[in-house]
C-alpha cells in the first residue's frame, strides 16, 4: 500500500500537532503518522502550559496562528502570571489544564483542518534517494511518498522507562517504544545521543489531607494566552496546593539511593538540570531540610493529582513510603509511582536554522528529538518546522526569526549554533533582548509576519491592526494633552505622588510608578472619554500603551543595542571559508566552525569555544 503526501509528520505530541497544523493550513497535503489517535497532543508529564519564558513562547505560536494558546484558553482549570513583582518583560503566563479535555481539543481542531489526514500507525524507515527524503515505512508495511518529512517523536525512540531496578521499554507509561527509526535515520550519518526526563508520582485526591497544605488559587483578570478574542475561562477554576518535604522523608529517599537508575549505574545519560528528581535534590543540597511540592489537579473533575517537585525513579515502596512521611499524605494512595524515561535524541547542530537537517535534505527535527525539555519548546520548533517543510514543497524564502525577534528564534539559535549538553529548557535569562520579547506584545512582533506568509487568517490580523491603532491613539493623546498643576494636583495628592509645580504633558504623569492610565483617567475627563471609545479588549489594550509609555527608554535603548548586533546578521559566511586552512584561527575555533558551519559572523560569535578575536579574523578577511 502507498500514499502520497507534500509533508509527513511523524508524531502528534506538541510539536508534532503545530508542525501538521502549519504545514496543512499554508496549503500542504500534509499527513500525521501518530501511533495512537486517542493521545493526540498528550501531556505526557506536567498537566500545565506555560511558565517563565515558556509561556511567551506560546504566546509567540498563538501570534503566528499556532493552536498551542488556544487549546490551552479552551481546557485551563487555573490561569496565573507569575513573576508580578518584576516588571514586564518577566511577566510569564502559566495554566493547569484539564489532561483529556486538552487531548480532545486538539484532535477536534487536527481533524477539522482541510488538507490534514492523521494515520494511526508507526513509522520504522525513512526513505532516501540521493541525499534527499522521499517517505517513510510503517510497521503495518504501508509505504508514505513525501516532499518533506517532519519528525517530533519525543521520547519514543528506544524509550525505556526505569522505576528502582525495574527497566521497561516504552515511550510513555503503558505505551509503546519506536524502534529502529533511530537507526534508519543514523545510517545516513546523523549522530544521535540518549538523554533522560522523569515525571512524578499521581496521587488519589481523597487520600489527602488538604488541611496540612496551603492552598494557591488561580486569577480570573482578563489574562489569557491566545490574543484571539475567544472569552476568558471555560471550565471550572480549581485550586493548586503546596507543602514541603521533611527530614524524616529525606531519610528514606537516603536510603533508597542504592536501588536508584541515577546513582547506582543504571541510567548514564543526562537528566534536566533544572528539573531534577527528588532524589537528585537531596543529594545536591544534603543541608536543605526540606523542599517545596505543589499538588496539581489533572483536570476538572477527576481525582488524579500531580506532585510537582516530586519527579523519581526510586523504587515504589520508597516513593510511597517517603510521602506518607508527610502530613498531608499521611493516608497515601497512588494511582502509579515516579518514573525516569531514557531515550535517544539527535545533535541539533546538524540543523540549519530552519530545522531541516543539514546531511538528509527535507527532513526536519522538531521538539524532544532535538535534546529540548518542555511542551512549549516542542510546539514553538514544531510550528518553525511546519511551515519551513511547506516553503521547501512550494518555494519562498526560509522562515527564520531572529533573536531579537522572539523567543522561539533564541531557542533555535541556541539549538544549531550551541548544541545540547543536556535537555534544554527556555529561561528568560537566555535572551539578550528581553525587554523586547515581552508576553504582551508577541502579537506586535509576530502575526505580521504570519499574515506574509498566509498562516494568519484575516480575523486574527483584524484584531491585531485594531489593537496597535488603539494603543497609538493612547499614546498619541498622551503625548499630546497637557496637564495644569491648579486642576490636576489634588488628584496627584490622593494618588500617592508630588504636585506638579508647572505644567507638563500627560504622558510625564504616567510616567511615575504611583500612577496607571486607569487611575489617572478618573481625573482627566478627556482622557477617560478618549478610552472609552475603546470596545473591544480595553485592558489588554491599555496595558499594551502603559507598558509602551513606562518603558520607552529601556525599549529604546535595547532596539539600537540589536539593531547594532543586527549588522553582523548580515555578514554571511557559509561556504566562504576553508576554516581548516586558517591557521590564525585558534584550533577550537576551527574545529567549532567546521562543525556547525555558521550561516552568518553573528551566529559564529555565539559558538562555545569562538573567541571575539577569531571574529575579528573572520571580519577581515570579509574585508571589514
């Protein structure tokens, strides 16, 4: 049996759903090759969307017409902005979601998107014909002909999962591995490595104490992730809990520790530094006398609870015993322990920046398959992928976006410019430009972009020219009203701050942390009648110009910093050089350039081991 296809995706995890998505809606006849269709875009760890930096990035998708954001708007049982005491370029959007609420909304979106067929089945070969992808084979022997292929497998390649000194092979928990697709892709020269992730222990809520724990409830202000105009929460809002571990718990995880895969020699590949286990925490800080849990609800009515911070490969008696050690899990039930996941992954090195793979043309790499961490980096590559797949079937230029540009082009550059040492998660101090890349404004920086290339639709685009017309007459009018001392100063008095001694525009006042548009436009009639024209979105609006107002210097002087850093962008390198033959080079500096061959002198000067005067070197002999 054969079937033909513009773009195979292979895999409907985070990354697989947006790459299938993108590649479909921009015109491809694309399939999506998953292995089981009641999985779709599976939350196969933490039930929650978002976090520091990880939910800019799926403000990012949903700014390009990805779906991440308003799956996660349609299934969230508690919405929160985390990091509200730093200013907004720290501020992060994170959601508990319902597990299989998420599951069915996004099958019933994929399902639904013309041009996209889903196949249940598993892919075992890829196809190659003279350096370049043709297909792939299945394990039911049915043969796939494509232009592209995209591969988002996660951790299902030689998955196998470790729970004490017990090993069983699985991509997930009672779920089967991949086999020898690792090995049909490797044959072509693409090295591969193995790496490790974990998940916790479930936990049967009757069994807890609630009383010993503190609870944490979510916000209900107009925040979501999607700027799509689709209302605000749709399924009941519930709480999430804390507690922490103690010394008599630690004990028993000691005592565990020689029947662990991470310290007895049974697991050699490399964990999630900034996601260890349990395990991994007692023995990184033995003089910590206790760590922060957070029990997480798994959806809006069932009874299964997640236990983050509690991730673990322990044997089961450790890991129950060691929680009933704790007040609030005194009386304990599980519905099944920790587990650790070992499985391979590819150097993302031997990728360009569009994520095709630079030995095998058309083939392209997307999510934990490129050594990330985390449903947002997955989705963020995968929507990259998708549409770089469908400019490759039908022609244009490649779909890059910049570090300067969002978050999504720091992860990618990081990716095929660094490689990984270990799963790579997105952290705002990863940016150089974060003042730039802020949650509030990624429809600003992005669905233009979106709407060029036909993946934005035109409601979206709508929204997003009303929006930024909207915020320019706020700003506009504050620019340009001015206030006098005798009429405002009373008000400036019961607002906390200094009475003006001369007149001065409105925007100055703004200016002053005391002060909000919302609270000063209940003293400036014609401000407050200027805003209230606005229908449609007013606060997100009007947090989108106060931020604009309140730091326009910072952004300023962080937009030339970049338009600076920009020119070396433009000084392209590949395939100028023999880096070999550049005996002034330093020899790492060689070896690194080789390898990653860098597309232009700014990617070259982010390499480990590239030193600024072997930029200088590259620089003069491009003549500048």
């Amino acid at each position: 049996m054969e079937f033909k296809y513009d773009i195979i995706v292979i895999g409907a995890g985070h990354a697989g759903c947006e790459a299938a998505a993108a590649a479909a809606n921009l015109g491809s006849k694309t399939c999506l090759i998953t292995m089981d269709m009641n999985k779709i875009g599976q939350m196969s760890c933490n039930p929650a969307v978002g976090g520091i930096a990880k939910g800019q990035i799926v403000r990012e998708i949903d700014a390009l017409g990805g779906y991440t954001g308003l799956v996660t708007d349609q299934t969230a049982i508690q919405f929160r902005i985390l990091n509200r005491s730093k200013g907004p370029a720290m501020w992060s959007p994170r959601a508990q979601c319902d597990r299989n609420k998420f599951i069915w909304a996004w099958r019933d979106i994929l399902e639904n998107i013309p041009n996209l067929h889903i196949w249940q089945d598993t892919v075992q070969e890829i196809l190659v014909e003279n350096g370049e992808i043709t297909g792939v084979v299945t394990l039911w022997g049915v043969t796939f002909r494509a232009k592209c292929v995209v591969l988002t497998a996660g951790t299902f390649l030689n998955g196998l999962m470790h729970v004490g000194r017990t090993m069983l092979p699985g991509g997930r928990m009672a779920e089967p591995a991949s086999y020898q697709l690792t090995e049909s892709i490797a044959k072509h020269g693409i090295t591969f490595g193995r790496m490790k992730t974990g998940t916790p222990v479930r936990i049967d809520g009757r069994s807890v104490h609630y009383e010993d724990m503190e609870i944490q409830d979510g916000e209900c202000d107009f925040h979501k992730f999607s700027f799509m105009n689709t209302g605000i929460r749709h399924l009941k809002q519930l709480p999430c809990w804390t507690c922490f571990t103690n010394e008599e718990s630690h004990r028993i995880l000691r005592e565990g520790l020689p029947d662990s895969p991470l310290f007895n020699g049974q697991i050699q590949s490399i964990g999630p530094r900034y996601c260890p286990s349990i395990e991994t925490k007692i023995v990184t800080f033995p003089d910590k006398p206790q760590h922060q849990l957070f029990l997480e609800p798994e959806g809006e009515t069932t009874q299964e609870l997640y236990l983050n911070g509690f991730s673990s490969s322990l044997p089961m008696s450790i890991q129950i015993a060691a929680l009933k050690k704790i007040p609030a899990f005194r009386d304990l039930v599980i519905y099944r322990p920790g587990y650790a996941i070992e499985y391979d992954f590819f150097d993302p090195t031997q990728l360009k920046h569009t994520l095709e793979t630079k030995k095998i043309k058309n083939l392209f790499f997307a999510g934990q398959v490129n050594g990330t961490t985390g449903y947002e980096e997955a989705a963020g590559q995968g929507i990259m992928a998708g549409i770089n797949a469908h400019i490759n079937c039908h022609g244009g230029e490649p779909f890059v976006l910049a570090r300067d540009e969002a978050y999504i082009g720091v992860l990618i550059d990081d990716l095929v410019t660094k490689g990984v040492d270990e799963p790579y998660r997105m952290f705002t101090s990863r940016a150089e430009y974060r003042i730039l890349l802020r949650m509030d404004d990624a429809d600003m920086r992005l669905t233009e972009k979106a709407w060029k290339l036909g993946l934005a639709k035109e409601d979206r685009y709508r929204l997003l020219t009303e929006k930024r017309e909207a915020v320019n007459r706020i700003i506009d009018f504050t620019r340009n009203y001015s206030m006098k001392p005798a009429l405002i100063n009373p008000a400036l008095e019961q607002l906390g701050t200094t009475p003006l001694r001369q007149g001065c525009k409105l925007i100055d006042l703004i200016n002053r942390p005391q002060i909000t548009i919302d609270s000063i436009a209940g003293h400036v009639n014609a401000f407050k009648r200027e805003l209230d024209k606005i229908s449609d979105r007013k606060e997100e609006i009007l947090e989108a110009a106060e931020i604009l107002i309140k730091y326009e210097g910072y952004i300023g002087r962080e937009r030339i910093i970049a338009d600076k850093l920009a020119r070396l962008e433009s000084i392209k390198i590949k395939g100028k050089f023999d880096y070999n033959s550049i005996q002034s080079l330093s020899t790492e500096a060689r070896q690194k350039l080789m390898k990653i061959d860098p597309e232009t002198i700014a990617q070259a000067s982010r390499i480990p081991g590239v030193s600024p005067s072997d930029i200088n070197v590259l620089l003069v002999l491009c003549g500048r």
